[in-house]
C-alpha cells in the first residue's frame, strides 16, 4: 500500500511556485524600468544642475563685476562734478597762486608739464586765449589734488575741451603726441556728445588699442557742460587686461570668455596678451569667429542678436558637448560667457550605471528564492483562515474569534482585525460619553470667551495667516478706534509709524519662531500712539497645527515716560541735549544689527572744530561753551530726526545717518555740515567763523564691527586734518593698512635705535674728468631682522612726525664724522654730505651738538657739508638764516639739495650762505631724452656759476648725462653710473671699478 499525501485544498506547491515566479519576473521587469528611467531621470538631472551650476557662478560673477563697473562710473561722475565745479562754474576762484612753465613748440602746440611731473597739458598755439592760460594754471594746480587718487582706479585722468586742450595724468599723452594731433577727432571723444549721449551720463567707449600707452584699453567718459553748451568731456581710461582680471572662475573647469556686441573677443582661454598686442599694433580688431568654432559663433550671434540678459544652451567643440551661460554686462556693451564640458557632470553617473544594474540582477535572484520559500511555507494556509474569520465578521458575527497574532504580516493582520472589534465596542460606549464632554467644553468656552471680552489688557485674535478676526473692548478703548477699523487687517497694522523698523523683525520672528514678546507702540484714533508691552503667541489645535495667534496689548505708557526722563539724564549731554558717548555706542550697536540683517545701510560721520582750542584759550571757557551749543543747535536744525547726533566729549562730535547707501549722498550731508558750520557766530562782542574734519565710514560695507566702524572713521577724520581742514575723507582700505603699517613702523623704530639695526652707506661723488672721488654722501639704512632692509621712505617720515629723526639724526652725525676722520687718517681725506631733516635743522641744540661732535672726532669741519631742502629754509626765513650763519660759523660747508624742486626764490637764495647746490634727479634722469629738462639743468647750472656756487648733479645713470653736464661746466656727479651706495666696507672695489670705468673711456 503506497501512501499518498492528499493534495492541498488550495493547490499550495503548484500556486505557490506560479506566483514566486510571477512576482519575480514582475520585480525584474519593474525594477529594471525603474532603473533604466532613473538613470535616465538622474542624468537629466545632473546635466540641469550643472546649468544652474553655471548660471549661479556667471550670475555672481557678472553682480560683482556690474559693481565695479558702477563704482568705476561713480568715480568718474565725482571726478567729473569737481572739475566742472573747480574749472568752470567756480571760475572766480584761482586755485594756484603760481603760473604753469608754458613750452611753445614750433609744431604749432603748446605744452606745460607739470612741477611734479605728475600731469602734462596740450593745446593749439592757436587756441591759446586768457582763458586757457588760467584753465592750464588750475587744472595744474587740481590734477596734483585729485590725479594722485584717481590714478590707483585708472591708469589715467584727462579733461578734453572742444578747442582740442587736453590736461592729462600721467603726462604722457600730451607730451609724447604730434603737435597736429586731433583730441577730438578721437572716437572716444565722440561718445560723449549730445548727439550720442542726450542724457549726459557718463558713456564707456568700445575697447580700442592706445598707441602710447601700447594696450587695449576701455574709456568712461563724462561730458562737461557750461551753462547747457557743451565744453568737453573728463575721461579716465581703464586697461582691458586690469578689467578682465576681476573676472575670477574659481573653478578649474569652467571657462571664460568675453566678446561685445560687434563681435570683438575681449578675453578667451586661447588668447594671449602677446597675441592681442600683435594684432592692436597691426589696428586690427580681434573677431570672435577667428577664434570659435561655427556651433559656438551660432550661440554667441544669438545672444548678440536676442539682447537678452542671459542666455544658456550647449555646444560642440572638439566633438565633445559643452554646455554654456551668457549673460551682458549693465553699462558695457559685453557679454560675459562661461562654459565647461558636459562629460565632467556624467563621469561619475558612467560608473554607477554597471554597479547599479549587477547588484540589480543579484538582488532579483534572491527575491525569487525567498518569495518561493515564503509562499509555500507561510501565506496561503493562514490567508485562508483569515479570509474565513473576515467574512464571519462581515455578516454581523462580532464575536468571532481570529486566529491568534504572530510576529509577521499575517499575524499582524490577524490582531489589526480582533483589535478593530474592540474598538468598534468601545466606539460605541464612548459616543454618548463624547457628548456629555462637548456639552461641558462649550461652557467653559462661554467662561473665557466672556474673561477675554472683560479683560484689563486689549486682546486681538487673528486667524492663521495673521488676519485679525476679534478685538476686545480693552483693546478699542486704548486705541480710539472702532471695531471695523481692526476687522480683516493684518495684525501688524495695529503698530505705529514710528515703529516701523521693527515691523520687519517682528514678522521674522512670528514666521520663523511663531511668537514674539517686547515693547512696541500701537497707532491711536488721534495719532498719539500708546506704549504697550505687546505678546503675540500662536493657539494649536490637539494635532499642533497653528490654527491662529492671539495678541495681548499692556498699557506702559507710565513706565515708558519714567524711563524716557531717567535716560534724558543718563543718556544726553547736559551742555548741549545732544547724545552723549554712553547713547550713541547703543545707537550704533543697533544700527549695526539692523545692517548686519540686511535691513539698510547707515553712514558714520566722526569730527571735531577746527582751531577750537585756539578760541577756547582766547576768549575763554564760556564762550567755547556758547559756541559747542550753537554749533549742536545748527546740526539739529540741519539734520533729519531719525538721524543720531552725539557730543563724543569736547569738540568731538559723531553723526549717524540712517539709510544713507551711496557715498554721494554721505559728501551731501558733509557739504551741508559744513556750509552750516561756515556761518559767522557771535560770542559775546567777537564774531569767529569755523570749520570741521570730518571723517566719514560706510556700514556695512567698511566694516561690520563696531569698534573697527569708530576706528575707520577716526582714521578718516585724521586724513581730512592731513589735508588741509575744513574738508571730509572718506574711509578706504588703503587709509586702514597705512595706519598699521606706520604703526608697525614707528614701533619697530624706537626698538631699532636701541638696537643700532642702522647703517650708514656712501655713495661718492666723482670729478667726472679725473674719475677720482671727491667725496660721500652719507645716507642711513635700516636692517631690520625680520623685514630685512625698510627704505628710509618709509620710515624717515615717520621718524620726522615722531621726533625721533632727532634722536636719530644725531647718531647720524656721530657716525658719518667718524668715517671722515678714519678717511682722513688713513690719507684719503674728502668731504662728507650729511642730510639734515627740518625738525634737526630747527633744534636749538643742532650748533652746539655739531660743535662737540667735530671736537670729539677731530674731523676737519671744512670737510663737513651739511644738505638741506629748499622747503625747510622757507618757514621763517630770518631764523633760518640766523642758524646757517651760525652752522658756517663752524667752518662747515651748506648745500641745497633736490634744487629746482621746491619754491626756487632766487631772492631768498642770495641771501643764504650756500655754498653748493645740487641739481636734482628729476632732471638729470630724461637727459638727453627730454629737451625741457636739458634746459632747466643746463640753466640751474649756469645760474649757480654766476652765484659763484658749486654745483653737484644727482642721479647720473648714463655717458651721455656725464657728457652732458661735462659740457655745461658741471663735472662733480653723483649716480649709479658710477657707484651706487655702499658700505664702507666696499670702498676698496668702488676704485677699482673707477680706474676701470676710466680705461674704458678715456
């Protein structure tokens, strides 16, 4: 007998089977659909990320380079405002006391370089009028005020007028030009015309070659006008380079290039600076399709020809996709593009694609076996009970009992159903009890409904978007309002005007945080507002929805009053009312918070009076305190009422401007403070006039610190005291690191002198017809030993504002007047030039250090030759004669040094003893390259030999300056031709070099 097991009611082994292979040939089939439309959905993805990748990199870039391009017309508009202002609608003013060198030239020009060499001026012989002689004079005198500032912008500044004058810094333009050469023919010139420029704003020229200069370079150009007639035009020109450079990627694989409206290829990865010289020398433009392939030029032609402020797409270069952003330029006609391969983006997308689908393939074997194991072991046999007990259940057999709840779906199931009987049961019981609660709820709501009605605080509900829905009766008496005022209005209306700053903070804070707690006002019926410790919190249903917020409103108006009378005292200052020191740090402390969150931007002006201590100390204390009230009273009737102005303590006043954004409207309110401030005052029977410095910072561009923001702007302030009083100075980085610097300076220079970190070099100066020295000019050098050697540039001016020069200058005496005596022992006896500084020249223990110092070294005085500046003899004239007389009563010699570069009074020169003067370098250096300089040396010269005066040039570089002076009479030189300076330890080589030099040129 074979026993034979009965086959299963439900077919278990064959359905099971069926159904696992089923499912898991369905599992593949899904899954790699899903795979394959998720690799491609990724990949999709990956390709539009990597263009906003790009289109965030080239929108960051072109903000930041539109904003240098605006700071740069800013710049030009306030050049421009002073010229136009200084030149021509001031025209009564004489700007300079002293009349430009004019040179006329026989090609028809006239020609004036500037004494400092800092700008030159052109203009036709033709054209030359009283008017242009007086515009040459002031336009010399403002370029030395405002070329020095504009030239770190620009790499020039120029003023064009429609008779063909130029005015020009650097001089080279108007120096090196053809007398026949057209300023206004120029191109440029052109733009600035009404007929191209009706609004008369600054213009940007295309990017063209300058032959001068040899570079690309870009104009802004500002048109000036007199009385509505065109003059000409204020021009700073920018090289292309220098601009290009602020263009920064960041990021290796991208690329830039840069092109304009016309087609011309500003920068690109292919192109070299030797390159785009070749082709600005042969004045050909560089053409983009010179440079790109046919797919990229079909983009650049449509950005070009869609005017659109960007434009993204892709292209194939080298058979290999790139994608790409365009976008122009505000102000320039350029397009700015940034591009990088489309494979960089999928490289990584490549490599999960054959992980992906075999560990798929692995994972879909698995889910079969055990889907099969499962089916046949676990599912059918329990489904079939449960099935069984749900159908009993359906038709009203509560009581049924499901099969017991194990640790699977199943088992889950099975209790998720005999749960849901006993809930179903419960549901029931729990419904009559459900309505006895209700019942209760909707007294006690009665209770707090009628308690909020009745409330001593004013009470205002809104709904969840903030939308007021209720007002109590408390909250209408406080106001003066009625109902329908408050209904449907957004619940931050209820704050007053005044407090309108605080409004943004509030909805922040109520958005982010959900509730808010502080003191605020609330808007009257009569417009008085009311003082009110406010709390706004938000009511959650049982699930924490916020469903709406309520308000609740406490009349401070008492409390408020008391603390506004006991800051009066302890916040203001009782002199003036203004602020005091303690209030105004608050105000800036909180200004600079709201800067910091982006809400606006503010100023800080920093100054005191000019001259103030010379009124207080002559017509007294009182009056000092009559003017500081006057000059507070005159600020708060100038002045908006938001703005903070504070007595820092003094003469010290503090200023800050709210929502001031834009440094022309800051040199506004600094105009209008000192035009009030220029108003006579009377104090008592005398009338004084004053002036302020003022020192100005931006926040929160300067800094976003307190401290440093005060620090900046007394910096500034200094700076507007440095030049000349009764002006401003805006705060710049430059202002920042020389402040440290001379910091650092001043002092590592005190340590120095301790240390002796200084020594003395000589650089001899030679008979040029002999080749013998004929003496040494002693000139300090300071090793520093971390720094290694700082030029005396930066550390004698130094030295001279902090009065250690006199320190120094004697250890500078006491060396140099040891080296002759060790000359003259060792039989090489020659004499020694030593600098004198203005603060040694005016001590009044110079006559008897020097006196002791010749004593002590037995040096021969006559040997000794002391080398002063023309501008330190011109203070007070008769002291300084008086103290050359009594320096000659030594027996020393007196030499003028950098002559021709100062004031050159020939009347005060014969006056002096002098006994030596030296031509300076500035002239000696372009010989012979420079006629102008030629002359100026050669009269110098001749001038000096009919004063009976020895003459020394310095500077000498090249045989053709010594042959040069060798034949005006000059012969004692001093220069890199033939030694620079050196220690005294290398005077041995210095003559060999010298009998060498000799043999070579006899």
């Amino acid at each position: 007998m074979v026993y034979r097991r009965p086959p299963s009611r439900f077919g278990v082994n064959s359905l099971s089977m069926k159904l696992s292979l089923l499912i898991s040939a369905i599992c593949l089939i899904a899954g790699i659909c899903a795979a394959v439309l998720m690799l491609k959905s990724e990949e999709k993805q990956l390709v539009f990320e990597e263009h906003e990748v790009l289109k965030h990199s080239s929108e960051r870039l072109i903000r930041q380079f539109n904003a240098l391009v605006k700071t740069k017309i800013n710049i030009a508009e306030q050049a421009n405002n002073v010229v136009s202002s200084q030149l021509f609608h001031n025209s009564s003013q004489l700007l300079s006391s002293q009349s430009a060198q004019l040179s006329f030239d026989p090609d028809g020009s006239i020609r004036s370089a500037s004494d400092d060499g800092l700008s030159a001026a052109f203009m036709p012989q033709d054209k030359y009028s009283p008017f242009y002689k007086k515009l040459i004079n002031d336009s010399e005198s403002l370029w030395k005020i405002v070329a020095p500032t504009l030239i770190q912008d620009f790499f020039n500044f120029y003023l064009i007028t429609t008779d063909n004058f130029i005015r020009i810094a650097p001089p080279n333009w108007a120096l090196n030009v053809a007398g026949s050469h057209q300023f206004i023919d120029n191109q440029s010139f052109n733009y600035a015309k009404e007929a191209l420029n009706p609004t008369r704003e600054a213009v940007w020229s295309k990017v063209y070659y300058d032959k001068i200069w040899h570079k690309w370079v870009v104009s802004v150009l500002v048109p000036v006008y007199l009385e509505n007639e065109f003059l000409g035009v204020t021009g700073s020109d920018l090289a292309l380079d220098t601009l290009i450079s602020q263009l920064p990627i960041g990021d290796k694989e991208q690329h830039l290039f840069v092109f304009d409206s016309q087609g011309q290829l500003l920068a690109h990865p292919d192109l070299n600076k030797y390159l785009y010289e070749t082709y600005g020398k042969a004045g050909k433009p560089l053409r983009t399709d010179d440079f790109v392939n046919g797919d990229l030029q079909k983009l650049l032609n449509q950005a070009i020809k869609m005017h659109l402020p960007e434009y993204a797409d892709s292209f194939v270069q080298d058979g290999e996709t790139h994608i790409i952003n365009i976008r122009k330029v505000e102000h320039l006609d350029w397009y700015i593009g940034i591009y990088k391969k489309r494979s960089s983006a999928l490289s990584a997308l490549e490599e999960l694609k054959v992980k992906f689908f075999g560990l798929f393939i692995l994972y879909a074997i698995l889910v079969a076996l055990l889907l099969h194991q499962a089916l046949y072991q676990l599912v059918l046999r329990r489904i079939h009970s449960l099935v069984y007990a749900v159908t009993s259940f359906g038709k009203g057999h509560l009581q049924i009992e499901f099969p017991k709840e194990n640790k699977d779906e199943i088992g889950t199931l099975n209790g998720s159903f005999r749960d849901m009987a006993i809930e179903i049961r419960k549901l029931i019981d729990g419904l009559h009890q459900r309505i006895t609660e209700k019942e209760i709820a909707e007294k006690a709501a009665n209770r707090l409904s009628k308690a909020v009605a009745f409330s001593g605080t004013g009470v205002v509900i809104t709904d969840q978007n903030f939308v007021i829905e209720y007002v109590n009766p408390k909250m209408l008496e406080m106001t003066g309002f009625d109902e329908t005022h408050f209904m449907q209005s957004p619940l931050l209306s209820i704050i007053a005007k005044e407090m309108a700053i605080l409004v943004d903070d509030i909805d922040i804070d109520l958005r982010s945080r959900n509730y808010w707690r502080g003191d605020t006002l609330l808007q009257g019926l009569d417009k008085k507002p009311i003082w009110v410790s406010l709390s706004i919190s938000p009511i959650r249903e049982e699930g924490g929805c916020i469903t709406s917020y309520v308000a609740s409103a406490q009349d401070i108006s008492f409390v408020k009053e008391s603390q506004r009378k006991m800051e009066q005292l302890a916040y203001f200052d009782t002199l003036t009312g203004l602020a005091n020191r303690t209030f105004f740090r608050m105000q800036l402390r909180k200004s600079m918070a709201l800067a910091e969150r982006g809400h606006y931007a503010f100023a800080l002006f920093y100054f005191d009076l000019d001259e103030f201590k010379r009124i207080n100390d002559t017509l007294g204390h009182d009056a000092g305190d009559q003017l500081l009230v006057e000059v507070a009273n005159r600020l708060k009737k100038r002045l908006r009422a938001e703005d903070t102005i504070a007595r820092l303590g003094g003469d010290e006043f503090a200023v800050l401007l709210s929502g001031i954004e834009r440094q022309e409207h800051a040199m506004d309110v600094a105009n209008t403070i000192q035009q009030t401030l220029n108003v006579p005052i009377m104090l008592g029977n005398n009338e004084v006039i004053i002036s302020a410095s003022i020192g100005i910072t931006m926040a929160p561009y300067d800094s976003k610190e307190e401290d440093q923001l005060l620090k900046h702007a007394d910096l500034a302030m200094y700076e507007a005291k440095a030049k000349g009083r009764n002006t401003y100075h805006f705060y710049s980085q430059e202002l920042n690191a020389a402040a440290n610097e001379r910091l650092f300076i001043e002092n590592e220079l005190r340590l120095a002198i301790k240390a002796q970190q200084f020594a003395l070099y000589y650089q001899p100066q030679v008979d040029s017809r002999t080749r013998h020295v004929v003496g040494y000019e002693a000139l300090i050098r300071w090793f520093h030993p971390t720094e290694g050697m700082i030029p005396p540039s930066k550390f004698i001016p130094i030295a001279e504002a902090t009065g250690l020069i006199v320190e120094l200058g004697v250890w500078v005496l006491q060396e140099a007047c040891e080296f002759a005596a060790r000359l003259a022992a060792q039989g090489r006896e020659n004499n020694i030039s030593i600098n004198l500084s203005a603060r040694q020249f005016k001590d009044a223990k110079l006559v008897p250090l020097l006196a002791s110092i010749i004593k002590k070294t037995r040096v021969p005085a006559k040997c000794l030759h002391l080398e002063l500046t023309e501008s330190m003899l011109m203070g007070n004239v008769e002291a300084a004669i008086a103290q050359l007389h009594q320096l000659k009563a030594l027996g020393v010699s007196i030499s003028i040094d950098d002559f021709g570069t100062g004031y050159s009074s020939l009347s005060y020169l014969k006056r002096f003893p002098v006994d030596i003067l030296k031509v300076d370098r500035s002239f000696v250096k372009d010989i012979p390259d420079d006629p102008n300089d030629m002359e100026i040396t050669a009269a110098i010269i001749a001038m000096a030999q009919k004063l009976k005066l020895n003459v020394v040039a310095e500077g000498v570089e090249t045989i053709e300056q010594v042959e040069f002076l060798q034949n005006n009479n000059c012969f004692i030189v001093q220069g890199y031709y033939y030694s620079a300076p050196i220690a005294e330890s290398e005077l041995s080589s210095l003559f060999e070099k010298l009998n060498e030099r000799a043999e070579s040129y006899p």
